[in-house]
C-alpha cells in the first residue's frame, strides 16, 4: 500500500489544524492578564474547535490512527464547551 499525495496533503492540513490550536492555547495561558487578547484569542480557540468534526471522520476512514486520537482531544474540548447548553438546569420548587 502506497501513501497517495492527497492523503499526505491532508495530513499536513490536520497537523497544521493542531499547530494552530495549540497556539491558540498557549495564546489564552500567556496573555491571561490582557482582557481585550484573552477574548481575541478564546473567541478564536472555541471557532477552531468546530473542524475536529469534519476533520476526525476522515481520519478514521482513512485509517490514520495516530492523527485521529490526536483529534480527539479538540472534540472532547468541542464537548467539554458546549456540553452545559444541552443539558436542563435544574427546576426550584
């Protein structure tokens, strides 16, 4: 089985997406201190996690293991954010 140029193109376009979100990570932990960057920079962070689900699909039909557990943790963070507006708040008698 040989690797095709699309699929290494691919996988340069998923590590960038990484590259660019631990950026954005590093970003929000260093300028924790400036109000105006840390919203510049979570408002960026929470709109590149939304790719993880069209990016991690096709990792896994691709069967590149490796990249698609890299992947994984930008949707747990996708889940992790938007987790509490799916679930009810509690009713007060």
């Amino acid at each position: 089985m040989t690797d095709h140029p699309s699929r290494y193109r691919f996988e340069v376009v998923c590590a960038t997406y990484l590259a660019v979100i631990v950026l954005l990570v590093v970003l929000c932990i260093v300028f924790s201190g400036s109000n105006a960057l840390i919203g510049i920079a979570r408002t960026a962070l929470v709109a590149m996690l939304f790719p993880a689900l069209i990016l991690l699909p096709i990792t896994l039909l691709m069967r590149s293991w490796r990249l698609s557990g890299l992947l994984l943790l930008p949707l747990i963070g996708l889940i992790m954010v938007y987790a509490p507006y799916f679930v009810p708040r509690a009713q007060t008698p």
